[in-house]
C-alpha cells in the first residue's frame, strides 16, 4: 500500500492566506457575489476554491467533517500535513465541513448554534460543479442593496432542508466552490426560490 501523495499548498503561504481570507471575506459580506479562489491548485477531487478555503479555515481548533465523496486518504492526509485540523467522523461535532451538491440531506445533522451562542454552529463548504445553471434564487438582505439573483445548481432538497436549519441568529453558514470561484450564502440572507 502506498502513502497518500501530499500535494503543495500556497506557492507563498502568507501572502496566499491573505488573499484568500479576503476573497471569503468578500463573498460572504456580499452573498450572490462570485469571488476568485485561485491561490491554490485542486488537491484529489478537492476543487482549488475548495482547497483554499480550507487552507485559508482550518486549523487544529476546528473539527472538520468530509462528506463521504470527498474523504479520501489523500484529502485526509493533505489537511492533516498542511492545516493540522482534527477529522470528525460525526458531523454534529463539526465546526467546519465539506460537501457535495448531491450530499445536501446531511444539513439537518450539522450545529445550527443557539439563540444565545449562534457562533456555535457550522459552516458548510459545499463543492458544486458550477456556480450557474440552476433554478433561478433570489437573495435579500444585509450586503445586499435590494436582490440579487443567483443560480447555484442545487436541487430543491438544499433549499428546504436550508429552510429547516436557519432561524437567525441561528443558523449554517454557506460557502459555494466550483473550480476556481465562490460564493457564500450567509444565515442572515433570505432566499426565495422562483
């Protein structure tokens, strides 16, 4: 049996880390607003925004949880040498996780947080193979000026399911990754489906 390939990181970690901690920043203070995510290369099936955002996230304070499609030994092996993050196996201890579009009905078991610690709760990276081409969305409220229009390819499951985890403060927070871009879907963002 051979050992996991370990793949780099960052080309230049700091100034790297940085921009992508702005690119997060940026799309999750403007939801509906695709952001570039390419400081880093795809690791396994892992897109380079996805690997990014982890780089840029995890740490060995976060618990993080891998959707079966996306825990390989190589995934596993690549966050442990490069962020030092715990993997959970059980998704209600996770502070961070990473799905796949097809993975949505593992929303309700992820931390919503409390009225009172709504910090508590996770944030979902979910893995999309673009960030166009769905049903068309719309998005109000805080960085948005009036709507704003998306279509992420999400099934109707993501939005109920959605729906059924976000009563602000409580809540998941989202970030959407597709090869080199994101998007981020915050708790505090109202989203209509038309």
């Amino acid at each position: 049996m051979t050992a996991p390939v370990l793949v780099p990181a960052f080309e230049d970690p700091v100034l790297n880390a940085q921009m992508s901690f702005r690119a997060a920043l940026k799309a999750m203070s403007e939801p509906g607003i695709i952001a570039q995510a390419d400081f880093a290369d795809a690791l396994d099936i892992m897109h380079p925004a996805t690997f990014s955002l982890a780089l840029t996230l995890f740490d060995d304070d976060t618990q993080v949880w891998l959707s079966p499609a996306l825990d390989t030994p190589m995934v596993r092996a690549n966050l442990a040498f490069h962020c030092a993050c715990p993997v959970t196996n059980n998704p209600q201890q996770a502070d961070l996780a990473i799905i796949t579009a097809a993975e949505v009905d593992y929303l309700e078991q992820f931390r919503c947080g409390t009225d009172r610690d709504p910090e508590l709760s996770c944030t979902v990276i979910v893995q999309l193979d673009s960030l166009e081409g769905g049903r068309q969305v719309v998005l109000e409220g805080p960085g948005i000026e009036s709507q704003r229009a998306v279509t992420l390819p999400l099934c109707e499951r993501f939005w109920s399911a959605r729906s059924l985890v976000t009563d602000f403060p409580k809540g998941l927070d989202f970030f959407m990754t597709s090869q080199r871009q994101l998007m981020a879907l915050p708790r505090s963002t109202v989203a209509s489906v038309l």
